[in-house]
C-alpha cells in the first residue's frame, strides 16, 4: 500500500493527540521515531501490538526512540485506550485520514470477503534527521518491538 521506503524523507504532518494537543513531525527533531499506524483502538491486534511496545517502551527510549501511534480514532477514544492500557506514548487522531494519507496506509482491504477502506497496519522508523530508516509493513503484533530492534 505504501510507497514510502527506507530512504524516502518522511512526510511532515501535524494533528491532535489524545490531550487536544498538537503534535508534529517536528517535535521529534534531532530524535529516532517508531511512528505506527493501527486500525482501531480497543480492538485485540492493536491491543497487543500496543502493549508490546508498552512493555518495551524503556528500552526504545534507552535506544533513543520515541514512540507516536496513529489511528482514525478520536482524542477521546484515544484517551480510554490509553487509560485502559496504561499507555506511556502519545497517540494521534487522524479522523480526516490526512496523516494517514500521507504516508499511504489509507485504502482498499478485504476482511471475510468484504472489501472496505481502512488502515493498513505499517511502522515506519524514522532517524532523527526526518529520513525513514525502515517500513514495516507486515508487522507482527505480538512480536513488534523485535521487528523494530532487528
């Protein structure tokens, strides 16, 4: 679904996180980003895929990553999940998909042979110049955080 791959600049974006906040590519300036795009809050696949990088999120950050999950969800759906999960990163609303669209995760998919558009669960790693350094883009949920370090 992409078209972005190791090399490519990452696309800036801007959006609000589950406080009401603004958060931009630029925040991350100077620092490595695991930016992860997942389909819906609360569902059992971005549930553990998540609390993988939950549960890891001290040793990304002793490696120098920051952590910013995308979805579609709203500020307020975002804030429950995080709650729920206990959730120490960021996540953002992109309701008007225009993040998503950005970095083409948005679009066509089949699910018990329905097709519907929706977000297809892609991790770009991002180094601290802006350039991503890796797309995943058949990301394991529950072994996400050692696709990310591999």
């Amino acid at each position: 679904m992409s078209t972005l791959k190791a090399g490519d600049k990452a696309p800036v974006f801007s959006g609000l996180n589950e406080k009401e906040e603004t958060i931009s590519l630029a925040d991350f300036a100077g620092k490595k980003l695991v930016l992860y795009f997942y389909p819906k809050d609360m569902t059992p696949g971005c549930t553990t895929q998540s609390c993988n990088l939950r549960d890891n999120y001290d040793v990304l950050l002793k490696q120098g990553y920051e952590v910013l999950g995308v979805s579609a969800d709203s500020p307020k759906r975002h804030q429950k999940f995080i709650g729920k999960y206990d959730l120490p990163f960021s996540l953002l609303a992109d309701e008007d998909h225009t993040v998503l669209n950005a970095y083409g995760v948005w679009g066509p998919k089949k699910f018990m042979g329905k097709e519907y558009d929706g977000i297809h669960r892609t991790t770009f790693v991002i180094d601290e110049k802006g350039v991503i350094e890796e797309v995943i883009g058949k990301v394991k949920t529950k072994e996400h955080f050692e696709q990310i370090v591999a």
